[in-house]
C-alpha cells in the first residue's frame, strides 16, 4: 500500500496542464508504479477517481473504480479503469446536476452541471486503443477527472456560489436543477 498524499485547492500544481503520456513511458517500471500508487492512493481516499495531477504528477492518466462508495451513497458503482490520454467530446448539452466532490477539495460540495452523454476516447496500459459512449453518473465522473489534466476544478464549474459548502452542513436536497 502505497497512498500518497493528496494535493488540496490552492497548490498551484493543481492548475497546471498534465503533459501527454508516451506509449515507452507505459513499458517503464516507473509507470508501473504510478498507477499502483493511484489506485492506492483513490482507495485510501475512498474517492471514486483520481487524476495523476491530485498525487503531483502533471501526465495525462486517470484511474476510475469504486464499489459501494462512501462518499457517495447510493450511486452506482464505477467499474476499475487506467485511461491514459483521454480526449471527451460532449454529446449531450450542459444540463445534469450532480452535487460534486473532490478529493483536493475536502469536505466541501458543490452543484455543477454537465454533459450528461459523452464519448471518451482513450488508450490503456497496455495501450489498447479505446472509445466509448457513456451517459449518467459515469459520464460526470469522468469529466470531473480529466478536467484535473487542464488544471480545472470542479469549484470552476459551480453555476451558482450559493450551492457549494460542506459536505456536514449544507443541504444537497431540493436544489437539483432541471
Ligand atoms: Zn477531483
């Protein structure tokens, strides 16, 4: 178990643009650990991803996954993925409410709105080319981690200030937007 420490709102490192990943750069042993250490790191966290620039690392590389999530009771489940260089195209408009948490941003959570339909293109650690259209709950999770690759935080995307707080205090029902 190798968790490492999660970067929080305010570090500049969390603002900058992650660098592309090369397909050599997967073969190294190094890479290897990486994303070892990332799913380590989400689980410990109990987050439901991670983007490689929450651990300080500026590349390109995301991990999804989470069963029965704590933070987030009652969604579903999120199957375990590496997405290297992912690329999203919205295909849906902005619209779908979802109260947002992250793990550089503890404690707090905040109504953003997204495309609720996507398609994410990416390549896996054995770079396996991949596309996918996905909708719903996965669609807004995956967004949420490949904005950390451009340094975008959810706190960016809040369409209203007044619907962001935290976690223990403010009320997250009866504020769903159409
Ligand atoms: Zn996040």
């Amino acid at each position: 178990m190798a968790a490492r420490k999660v970067l929080k709102l305010g570090d500049p490192v969390l603002r900058k643009i992650s660098q592309e990943i090369t397909e050599d750069e997967t073969k190294t042993k190094e890479f290897k650990k990486l994303i070892k250490d990332m799913f380590d790191t989400m689980k410990f966290e109990n987050g439901v991803g991670l983007a490689a620039p929450q651990i300080g690392v500026l590349k390109r590389l995301v991990v999804v996954g989470v069963e029965n999530s704590e933070r987030y009771p009652g969604t579903p489940d999120i199957e375990e993925k590496i997405l290297i260089n992912p690329v999203i195209t919205p295909l849906a408009p902005v619209g779908a409410g979802f109260w947002e948490g992250c793990l550089s941003v503890p404690g707090m959570r905040g109504l953003v709105e997204r495309p609720n339909k996507i398609k994410i293109e990416w390549y896996d650690e054995k770079w396996g080319q991949h596309s996918e259209i996905i909708e719903g709950y996965k669609a807004i999770v995956y967004q949420h981690e490949c904005d950390h690759l451009d340094g975008v935080l959810y706190v960016d995307r809040l369409k209203d200030t007044k619907l962001f707080g935290y976690t223990d205090v403010i009320d997250t029902q009866g504020n769903e937007l159409d």
